[in-house]
C-alpha cells in the first residue's frame, strides 16, 4: 500500500496551485493522508477527486467550511497499521511522550502545522511523521512532502521529498 502524506498546503495564500511533482504522486497513492492547514475548499475538492481514498483534518488556520467537512483528529487501518492524523501536536520539546500518552491506540501519527519534517519513534513504538510543506517552506531549505509503504503490517520506505524552489 503506498501513501502520500501531506500537510500545510495554504492555499491559495502561499501559493497559488500545489507543485507538479506533488500532483504527480496523488494517482499512485492508495491513500493520501492531508494533516490541515488546507484553507480553502478547492484543494480539498481537488484531493477528494482525484485520491482513490483521502485521510484528512482540519488545521488551526481552516475556516468553517473545511472544519464542517473534516475532523479535528482522524483514524484509519491501513495496511495493518493503525495511522491517526491531527495538525498540532505542541511543541518538539517532549513531542513524542505527549503524542505516545495521547494517542496509545497507535502505531504511526501524521502531523504538520510546524512546516518542518519530522520522523521519530516515541519509547512506546509511535512511528511521528510531519511530512512538512509542499508550498510554504518556512525557515526550511525546501518545500516537502513524503510517500511510504505497508507492507505486511509494517510501515517502509517512508520517503521525504524536497521540491525544487519555485
């Protein structure tokens, strides 16, 4: 099972579309997995079109209409393994305790809101991704997202793509 994890996309406020090589990745993902900060419909319009299945939440800085169509938090088996997405998790300072003791049911946590790539393992085996930004890279030296794989119960070949400067 291949995914494509996103976040942060500001739309049209950090840009004006999402980057070709992003676009080029939704067909061959099984899932797509969107960790807020969409702000407007049309990016999720354009997701829910054209993913085979979408993963999403809403972000501190969408709106009403996206808040009515999506979750705060979000959960999903994929694959074997227990995925949840959320926008926030506080800061990187005891990051992984906090997401661990709040999310004990799983086995990998998608996150964004920093705009900084994130992968770490928390002690009780919480896998934590932030895939980044795919339009507004911040402080970082590229925009980002990433893809991985299941593969038998087991969370592979978690990828972490910079985009080429716009």
């Amino acid at each position: 099972m291949r995914l494509l994890l996103v976040s942060d996309t500001h739309l049209p406020k950090r840009a004006k579309e999402l980057p070709a090589p992003l676009l080029a990745e939704i067909p061959r993902a099984d899932v797509v997995l969107h960790a807020g900060d969409w702000v407007d419909t049309a990016t999720l319009d354009l997701l829910e079109g054209r993913s085979r299945r979408l993963v999403g939440v809403y972000g501190n800085n969408d709106g009403p209409a996206l808040r009515a169509r999506l979750p705060e938090v979000a959960r999903a088996d994929l694959g074997g393994l227990r995925f949840g997405v959320v926008h926030e998790t506080g800061s990187a300072q005891g990051r992984e305790r906090r997401c661990a003791a709040r999310f004990p049911d799983l086995d990998v946590l998608v996150f964004g809101h920093s705009h900084i790539p994130w992968d770490t393992t928390a002690d009780t085996g919480l896998r934590l991704l932030n895939p980044g930004s795919p339009t507004d890279r911040r402080r970082q030296p590229h925009c980002t997202y990433m893809t991985a794989e299941v593969t038998g119960g087991l969370l592979a070949q978690v990828t972490l793509h910079r985009l080429p400067r716009r």
